[in-house]
C-alpha cells in the first residue's frame, strides 16, 4: 500500500488551473496586476517558453451538475453563457473589482448581482480565453448554511 503525504485539510494539497494564454504579457498584466494575484514565481526557457504561477488564495473546486449550472447562469446573467469550466474569483469588493477588470480589457456579460445564496456576483470574460466571476460574500458562511438549500451532501 503506498501512502501519501496529506495536508490537514486532505491529500491534496493544491488545485493549480493551468491556461494557455495566446497574449501572454496582457494576460499577465491582467490577473497579476490588475486583478492582484500576486506572482509566486515563473520561469522561462531559451526557446521563448515562459509560465507565471499566480497565487490565489485558498482554492477550491466545485462540480455542479448540469441543473445547477444553469440555475446560476440563470440568476447571475439572465441566460445560459458559461462553457463547462468557469474560474470564480472571491473578492472584497466585487463591484469595484468589475470596473477595474473592465477597464483593463475583460468584456462585463453581467453587472454584480445579489444571489440567493447571498453573494454579489459579477460575470466577465476575460483575457486567454476564461469566462470568470468575481464574487463578493455578503454573509458569513454559518449565515449562508442556514439558508434554504445549503449544507453539505452526505
């Protein structure tokens, strides 16, 4: 049996989202600079190879079946926009941060709205290709868990 070296919270330790970026200094300048994901390293080769790794913060990972997709779709944009992968950004202030991301060249699809699981959600595309929320919550999680619908599948 071959074992693992576990973190507190599991044996992973890291979801890294790896994308291509066509425009690789606007993509950069985007996400690190204006988004404010902070550089935590990057490398480069001689044949014009180069990656920046970008922190952001705790990550998690959600699996929404198809209903639930177009739920949200629904209730944050009023139509079905999203491909099968979305990036959500949680941040302090998601009106501020949409006109920031807007200004720097992401296309808003759908101004911050109020969800009914209390969050003020914003959806953009952005650059490299990624269709992103930024969300800001509006209650504490033990205020959320007490709403209709919430809590942890068995």
């Amino acid at each position: 049996m071959t074992t693992h070296p576990t973190s507190p919270n599991g044996p992973v330790r890291q979801l890294r989202l790896v994308v291509e970026a066509e425009d690789y200094e606007a993509a950069l300048a985007f996400y690190r600079d204006v988004l404010g994901l902070p550089e935590q390293a990057a490398f480069s080769s001689g044949d014009g190879a180069r990656v920046a790794i970008l922190d952001a913060g705790r990550a998690t990972l959600e699996i929404a079946n198809p209903a639930q997709k177009a739920m949200i779709d629904e209730v944050e944009v009023g139509r079905q926009v999203a491909p099968k992968i979305r990036v959500a950004f949680e941040v302090d202030d998601a009106a501020g941060t949409t006109e920031r991301l807007v200004s720097a060249g992401a296309t808003e699809v759908a101004p911050p709205t109020v969800t009914p699981w209390e969050s003020l959600n914003a959806r953009l595309d952005a650059p490299a290709g990624l269709h992103i929320t930024v969300f800001q919550e509006l209650r504490t999680l033990e205020e959320r868990e007490a709403l209709d619908g919430f809590g942890k599948d068995a």
